[in-house]
C-alpha cells in the first residue's frame, strides 16, 4: 500500500471516461482534471496535505449535459483549495474550513449576478447552502471528490487492516445509490529501484433483494426480483519507492445490471511537469 516517505509537490492530470447506458439508452463523457498536491507534513498515522484543484473541464459529452457541468464546476470553485489531514481508517481533518465556507459565499454571490433572474439557479445554490454552512456536510462533499477515490484509494484502509489481502473496500456505484462490497487483495513487485507497482483485479456479485431494491429500484424498467448485477473493479498504479507518491495509475469500475442499465468507468493519473 502507499506509504508517504518523503514530503513533495507534484502535479497530476487526471483523465476520466465514463460510458453509461439508462434505459437502453447509451451516453459517453470524457473530463479532465488537473491537480496540484502538496504533501506537507507526514504523521505517525496520517499525513497532511494542501490539494488545490488547477483546472476541470469536460472534453467529451452532449450538449444538455455540458450545461449542467458547467453549473456543477461553478459551485465546485469553493472546494479548489483544500488543507487537510486525513490517517489510514478515511479520518479526515479540514484545516481551512472557514475560508471554504467564505469562497462558497464568493462563489454563490457571482454565479447570481451572471445569472439574475434565474431563480431556478437560485434555488438550486439554496440547497447547498445548509451543506456549506455544516462541517459535516463539507467533509462528505470533499470525501466524495476523485481525489479521495483514486489518489488515497491505496492509502486508506477500512477497519484499520494493514496487511495486502482481505480488506473489504467500500465502492459507490455509477449511479451514487448503494455501495458495493469488494474483498480486496492487493499485489505489490518492484519494477526497478525508483518504482514498484501496486495492483488489484476483483470481480463481485450480489443476489440480495433488499440491497437491489434500494440501489435499483427507483428505475421503473428494472425487476429487482429478476436482476443478478455484476462488478468489476480493478487497478494499477506505479509509484515512487523513495517519496511513496503515485508517478501514474489507471483506475476501472464496471457495472452490469440489466441490459438496459450499467456502465464503466476508467481514471487515468499520470503525473507531469
């Protein structure tokens, strides 16, 4: 797994290609993220960081959608610069909150005077207010960015097992309505002496009516009494023996529900510069 040995600075384009089909109907969107992280302090059991988010766009997608990630990469803005420490168990301490709940105001107060008059957008922004104003709420948004998912994937582990094998790993889904269980077991070897290499290829299903219900039941063409939904989760990263940090990774989860429902989605980091 990752072990932080050396504090650095490094910057990393993230490439994101996701491929969805809802109701038989397919849709593909490509984004590009590009970071720059700081490792500034490592701890017994944890390490402190500043991630500031440079740039996010999407490259690839249809018309309709492109207009709704513009508006989610506006309210975004108030998560670009986080300070935060976070152990091994996914605790995680925000160091800069208040200025994250400033930026949001700042935020907020600029996407009104583009958008006067537009009180669904208004609406839309109230809704987050009450999650931006809660030290809860902001610590699940940034839980829930890429970087969590992908970069401290390999150094978070859940209920506190050290060892490379039999570490269940909690993966959200394509469609953010359940989490699916993975028994991991992760494979290192060393590639040379600047960089070994961590991976792990796992496949899962799931014949649990209630769990099906609550992930699958709101699409009105899935049977949940009639689906055997399958998973696949997989992943290689390089990383730098002397400094622990990620050199480049490549990330794959895929869905299978129905005929009519399911995905895949692949990350790829590779730092540069």
């Amino acid at each position: 797994m990752l072990e932080f040995k050396k504090i650095f600075q490094k910057k990393y384009l993230v490439t994101i290609d996701s491929r969805l089909n809802i109701g038989g109907m397919d849709s593909a969107t490509t984004a590009e993220i590009r970071w720059l992280l700081d490792l500034r302090k490592i701890h017994s059991d944890a390490c402190t960081f500043e991630l500031i988010t440079l740039d996010h766009t999407l490259t690839k997608g249809d018309s309709g959608f492109m207009e709704i990630h513009k508006l989610v990469l506006q309210m975004q803005k108030a998560l670009n610069e986080i300070n935060f420490s976070a152990d091994k168990q996914g605790n995680l301490e925000i160091h800069n909150l208040e200025a994250i709940k400033k930026r949001w105001q700042s935020v907020k107060q600029e996407t009104f005077e583009y958008n006067r008059g537009n009180t669904s957008i208004q609406e839309l922004f109230a809704l987050q207010d009450e999650v931006f104003e809660n030290k809860k709420g902001i610590e699940n948004m940034i839980k829930a960015m890429e970087f969590f998912q992908i970069y401290l994937n390999m150094y978070q582990k859940d209920k506190s097992i050290f060892s490379l094998s039999g570490n269940k790993k909690m993966v959200p889904n394509l469609f953010r309505t359940a989490e699916i269980p993975f028994n991991m077991e992760y494979f290192q070897k060393k590639l040379d002496n600047t960089f070994y290499e961590i991976s792990f290829d796992k496949q899962t299903k799931t014949y649990n009516r209630d769990f099906l219900k609550k992930a699958y039941g709101q699409f009105p063409f899935i049977d949940v009494m009639k689906i055997e939904p399958q998973y696949e989760y997989r992943g290689v990263y390089m990383v730098n023996a002397e400094t622990g940090a990620i050199q480049k990774a490549e990330l794959m989860y895929r869905e299978y529900v129905h005929e009519k429902l399911g995905g895949t989605v692949t990350y790829k980091i590779q730092s540069y510069g």
